[in-house]
C-alpha cells in the first residue's frame, strides 16, 4: 500500500530560500500553498508513472481514499483536476479511469508535443547565440537526471525530464507555448515515468546529455531533427503495450 498523504495543510518554502536556486521561478510559484488536494494530485501522478496504477485502471473514490488515508472529498477534487488535464477519463458505465498510454494516443500526444518543443528548441537557439547562460535551467534539470540515474530512482528522472523541457519551453519567453506544453506535462511525466520502468535509466539521461549538445551547436535543422528523434521516435520505440500487457496478466495471477 501506498505511504498516507499527509492531512495537514503544507506551504511551499519561502521565495528566499528558492528564487535563487530554481531559474525561472516566479515569486507566485514560491508562495502558493500547496494544499491536500495537490499532494494527492501528485501522489496519483506519481503511482501511475511507477505503474502502481496502470493506464486504463479503473480509479475508485473509496479506493483511494483508503490508500492515501484521506477523505472522498479531496480526493474527487484531485479526480477532477486530473481529468481536466487528460490523466483520468470519465465514460459513461466505465467510471473514472486512468489515461490510455496505447499507440494511438501516444502518436497524438507526441506529435502535439514535438510541434511546441520544435518552436522552443528554436527560440532556444536564438537566446542562446545571444547568451550562453540561458540554458542554464536545462543543465540544472540534467544534473538532476544525473542524480536520479545514481539513486536508481525511475520517478526522479521522470520529474528532472519534465523539468528540462519545461526549461526549454521558458526559455523562448513565449507564455502561450508554455501554458499549452503544462497542459501537457504531468502526462508527460507519467509517459517518462513508464518508459523508465523498461529502459535503462542512464540511457534515457544520455539521450538529454546529446539534446543539449545539439542545441549548443546552434544548428537550426539539426535542432529540428534532434526534436523529432528525442521525442517522438526515442518514445515510439518503447513498447507500452507489451508491457501493460504482461503487467495486467502477472496482476491476474
């Protein structure tokens, strides 16, 4: 069973102690409470992407609130936040579930993803012919990889992964592209989290250590092919399916 999410209400450090450590942080971000209802957000999140639940799993109130020792209340709340960002569904006699992670839906979320991350990595470029130091937040992300990669920690890395692209996404100043790339991320980090659970963790950091390389070449076609082969074909080759399968039969046992 799953560790009890804490009931207490929880504030996030104070501007002092992380605007300095975190590029890109807004002061609003350093402030904002992080409430029950985000940590069960997050605990969610974080049971899928270590294939605790699996895509498709039926997601029951009751059952829930037993496994993270909290009320129905918040966890609905948690529920529907998540099915606002496409993790849970919703159908009528299939109840709330957990998002389908099958071919046909990951093409989808890798092309959407691909086509904004195409436009950062090229304003990324451009900031960085201007000034070198704003890739900063992408090696702070990949330092973290690292780290992860030593802990042998699969939900780490998955985090460090949303957090570089995250930093690519800001890097370009573009609001827009980045409030539609959030949408996207906490799938994201599910997607990371499972293609961690079958590949080699430190392959997966090797394949950011060869992204940023790329894109400190500043070459605009060869940025755009590296977009591509990092983020939809390093993915597509990723058997999914084959896997949930075999999880799904050993459950059955």
């Amino acid at each position: 069973m799953s560790p009890a999410v804490p009931a207490k209400r929880m504030t996030a450090p104070k501007p002092d102690d992380t605007a300095g450590s975190r590029p890109g942080l807004r002061v609003v971000d350093a402030v904002r409470p992080v409430t029950l209802v985000d940590q069960l957000v997050e605990a969610i999140v974080r049971a899928a992407a270590e294939g605790k639940i699996l895509p498709g799993e039926r997601l029951v109130e009751a059952t829930l609130s037993h496994r993270f020792n909290v009320s129905r209340v918040p966890v609905r709340e948690a529920l529907r936040l998540l099915e606002s960002q496409g993790i849970v569904t919703n159908a009528p006699y299939r109840g709330m579930r957990l998002m389908e992670v099958d071919a046909r839906h990951l093409r989808q979320i890798l092309v959407v993803r691909a086509s904004l991350e195409r436009v950062a990595a090229r304003d990324a470029v451009a900031a960085y012919r201007r000034d070198p130091g704003t890739l900063a937040g992408m090696e702070q992300a990949l330092g973290a990889m690292e780290r992860a990669v030593g802990d042998d920690d699969s939900f780490a890395l998955a985090e460090a992964d949303t957090a570089f692209h995250r930093a690519l996404c800001r890097i370009g100043g573009n609001e827009v592209l980045l409030q539609v790339w959030e949408t996207l991320a906490r799938r994201l980090t599910i997607i990371v989290g499972l293609s961690a659970l079958q590949k080699d963790l430190k392959d997966i950091c090797k394949e950011h250590v060869d992204f940023l390389a790329v894109l400190k070449r500043a070459n605009i076609a060869a940025v755009d092919r590296a977009v591509d082969e990092h983020i939809v074909q390093h993915t597509e080759m990723v058997d999914f399916e084959g896997w949930l399968a075999s999880q799904r039969a050993a459950r059955r046992r």
